[in-house]
C-alpha cells in the first residue's frame, strides 16, 4: 500500500507490505502531483524493475 503523507515541507510517500512493514519511502515534492506521478511511475517499473547484486 501507498501512503501519502503531509510535512511542513511538502508532501512525500512510503510504501508498505502487507506486514505493515516500510517497504521505501520519497524525497519530500512540494506539490501532491508530483508524489502522485512518482507513484504512478514506481507502479510501472517496479514490476519488471531488473534486480542488481552488487554484495
């Protein structure tokens, strides 16, 4: 699930499992459009997003 959150310096957003657990979360946007169209966009790479190991 997305959250959208409000601070005193703009709006940012997190992600959580299922568990309730934080996922990742945004760098702070000073307008709610802009997290919505990030979350948008982390909704159409995310599931073809290729997984890197750098260990």
């Amino acid at each position: 699930m997305f959250e959208i959150h409000k601070s005193a310096q703009g709006y940012w957003w997190r992600l959580k499992g299922r568990n309730g657990e934080v996922l990742c979360h945004s760098e702070v946007y000073t307008a709610k459009q802009s997290a919505l169209d990030t979350i948008a966009t982390v909704r159409q790479i995310a599931p073809t997003a290729p997984i890197r190991d750098l260990s």
